[in-house]
C-alpha cells in the first residue's frame, strides 16, 4: 500500500476501506508518511468527502492511534458532553456536578478557547490552583472518588488527532464536517464512554452558523458513534445570542456556582437541566429524559450539586472557598456601559463579535500560546424580543487593558440591532438529532 496510491484514489472520489485509512493515519502519526503526503489527502478528502463508513474508519483509525482509557473498573455508565462551543456557553461546570451527583460518571476531556468562544479549561483555570493537566492516572483517581473529573487532553490521547488538527490549521482544511467529526469524536470516544450528548450551536456566535449545517455535523457525529457502539443524541441549540449573562471566565465560573445555588439566568439553567436530563437518560439512570430533568432539578434543589462542584475543585487542587467568596477569582479593575444608539425593542445580535470583543481585550485567544486574562468579561443586559430605550446600557465591559477598548467597544455596539415591533423570543433547543 501507498500514500501515493491512495491520494489518488480519493482525489477521483473514490471510497477507502477500513485498512487504507488506518495506513494513511497510522503511518503518518509515526512520521512514515510525511506532511506534504497527508495535506494532499486531506484536501481531497475535503473536496470529495468522506461517506459515512470512511468517517468512522477515520474516527477509530485516530481513537486507537493512542489510549483509549479503561473505565470498566469504576460502577456505573460513563456519560460526556460535547459543545461546538459559544458566546457564554459554561453548561460543562454545572452539568458535570449535577451528573455525577446523580449517579454516572463524567469523564470529561475539554479543550482551550481559540478564536471566538471561550474554552473549558480557561473557566475553570481561573480557579486558584486548579489543574487541569492531570495525568490518565491522576484522572482516574479523581473521577474514582468523585465521579466527574474535568481536564484538557493529554500526549496519550488520540495523539493522530492533535497532529492532523495542526496541519488541517495550516492547510485550510479545518472547516469540513467529516474532518470535524473525527476529531471531535476520536477525542470524546477515547474518553472510555458509554454514551455522549452532544450540543451543536447554530446562530450568529456559533461555528455553524447555517442551522442545516449544523444538523448535518450531528448527524455526521450521532451516526459515528452509534458506528463505534455508543449511545448519542445531539440537541441544535441556539447562538443567535450569548447563553446566560456574562462572558470571560471568572464571570462564568460566578454564574454557573449560582445556578448550581439554585439562581442564575433562565436560559442557562434550563439547557444545563436539558442536557443533563439527557446523560441521565442516555446513561440509564432514569427511565425517561421527563425523569431524568426531575433528577437534574433535585439535584441542584437539594445542594448535592453544588457539594459534587466543593468536592471536585478540591479534588482537582484548586480552592473550594471560591463557593462561598466570589472575591478570590481575578477581577477587572474597570467597568464601562455600552448604551443602546436607539430606542425600540432588541431583534438580532451578531453574537461573534461579543467573543472577538471579549478575546480582543485579552479574554480569548488569536493563537493558541496567548495568554487569557481571567478577570475580563462582558455582562449582558438585554435579550432578544426585550424594549430597550435610547442610551440605556446594553452590555458592561469589565477590562484591564486599554489598548483595544475603543475597537472592542465598537465592535459590541455595531453588533445590535433593533426593530419597532417585539420580535418573538428564540427557542433555546431548535432541533434534536438521533431520536
């Protein structure tokens, strides 16, 4: 078999079979087949497509290109949550808790924030003293004695994938949705899981910003795992506008603690609830999703959520005070008001230019080794369908650096706009794919 060969079979459409892919992948993890080989296929791949089963030969081809951590020791089912991430998106901090307060395991491998959207791990590194570099060792034990552990992805983990993933970066073959469902998937499944719930954004902050694309990633990643033995659902939520009040990490760790108090923005605190329900269901601790929402909202109302939270900070050697005492996370030293440049009532947002704004005043990253400011953020005032009178704030800037203010506060004010008549709210779940 030949890199060459197979270049060209994609490159005239067409199809691999299981142990053409696993050469290509295997061979090029190992440094047998070199980059200027593997971004021609990946091109091709790009240009043609992969059909189903080429996907899920690629998704296995990268899970196994590492280890695929053994989860079988621990008692019960092994459920994640997987987001294409948003403006605001911090439903992983509560939902992890409440999951594993109610009985399953949660394993979750996240990521970092790039571009637009904020990551996992950023949120819960302003935590002091939180790691989220544990070992497969280390991750063990913490998910042993708290059944939910939260950390970014390791050497050992589909090391094809974060190999690929560079060279997809520098060749311009990133946004493809087969490519993206075997990275994503190879990651989650390498994880030891059972079943996996999936949060796929649609709207003006999300990557997918056409809700038909948005579906056919899902379907894309739903039918994969269910190829690879693993229950999985995907809920098409909207990002037309940012989830909950704030954006920037140590404003979203504040948030997602008062939900898990009971409290919190309604929006948020219903999609938590939503896509625990799910895991809980998927994960066969309740009979039924209806079930399963009851047990997410006894699992806040009773506190046992907000514990299973104490007890994994800790676990993960940050400081559990930060439950009781908002002041130990960092915090800007400045505040500015964004006011409305008309009056009328709130009918769309250009969600992305919240996170560019937000990453812009050092809240997010342009490239992957910048360094985030914890303590900046943005609180939002307004939702879509509310009035809003001239010169009233719509959001608050919360910023260290003065440097690109004026940018960063332009771009937030460009990014409303307003209509005369109330336009209807936005459905916070559009679509479900896999049921």
């Amino acid at each position: 078999m030949r890199a060459v060969d197979l270049i060209r079979k994609k490159r005239d459409s067409g199809e691999h079979s299981r142990e053409e892919i696993e050469f290509l992948i295997s061979g090029y993890t190992r440094g047998e087949i070199p980059d200027y080989q593997l971004s021609a296929w990946l091109m091709a791949a790009w240009i043609r497509g992969l059909n189903r089963s080429e996907l899920a030969s690629l998704t296995e081809a990268m899970l196994y290109s590492g280890e695929v951590v053994n989860l079988s020791d621990l008692p019960g089912k092994k459920v994640d949550k997987h987001s294409t991430g948003g403006v605001g998106d911090k439903t992983s901090l509560i939902l992890a808790p409440i999951v594993a307060a109610g009985g399953l395991n949660v394993p979750m491998i996240s990521g970092r924030g790039l571009g637009h959207t904020g990551g996992t791990l950023d949120k819960l590194e302003s935590i002091p003293g939180f790691n989220t570099a544990l070992t497969l060792k280390e991750f063990r034990r913490v998910l042993g004695e708290c059944g939910m552990a939260l950390i970014g992805q390791t050497a050992e983990i589909a090391p094809a994938d974060k190999k690929i993933y560079a060279l997809r970066d520098a060749t311009s073959t990133v946004e493809n949705i087969g490519l993206i469902c075997a990275s994503i998937m190879s990651k989650k499944l390498a994880e030891g899981i059972d079943a996996l719930v999936l949060d796929v954004k649609t709207g003006s902050g999300a990557f997918m910003r056409n809700e038909d694309d948005a579906v056919k990633l899902a379907e894309v990643m739903v039918d994969t795992a269910k190829r690879m033995g693993k229950k999985a659902v995907a809920l098409i939520t909207d990002m037309d506008q940012p989830l909950g009040k704030f954006a920037g990490h140590s404003n979203e760790v504040i948030e997602s603690i008062e939900v898990l108090k009971g409290r919190g923005p309604k929006d948020l605190r219903d999609l938590s609830l939503d896509l625990s329900a799910w895991m809980f269901f998927l994960g066969e601790r309740t009979p039924s999703v209806e079930e399963g929402r009851r047990l997410a909202e006894t699992m806040v109302a009773s506190g046992q959520a907000l514990e299973k939270f104490r007890v994994g900070v800790g676990l993960q050697g940050g400081d559990e005070s930060v439950i009781d005492d908002y002041s130990i996370l960092p915090s800007a030293r400045s505040r500015v008001d964004i006011g409305s440049s008309a009056s009328g009532f709130l009918a769309a947002t250009n969600c992305m230019e919240f996170g560019i704004a937000l990453a812009m005043l050092g809240g997010g990253r342009e490239k992957k080794e910048d360094k985030v400011d914890h303590g900046v953020g943005l609180e939002f005032h307004k939702r879509i369908g509310d009035r809003v009178e001239k010169d009233e704030p719509l959001v608050t800037i919360h910023y260290n650096a003065t440097a690109k203010l004026d940018e960063a506060k332009s771009r937030i004010a460009e990014a409303f706009v307003f209509s005369e008549v109330k336009v209807p709210e936005k459905q916070l779940v559009r679509r479900m794919v896999g049921v």
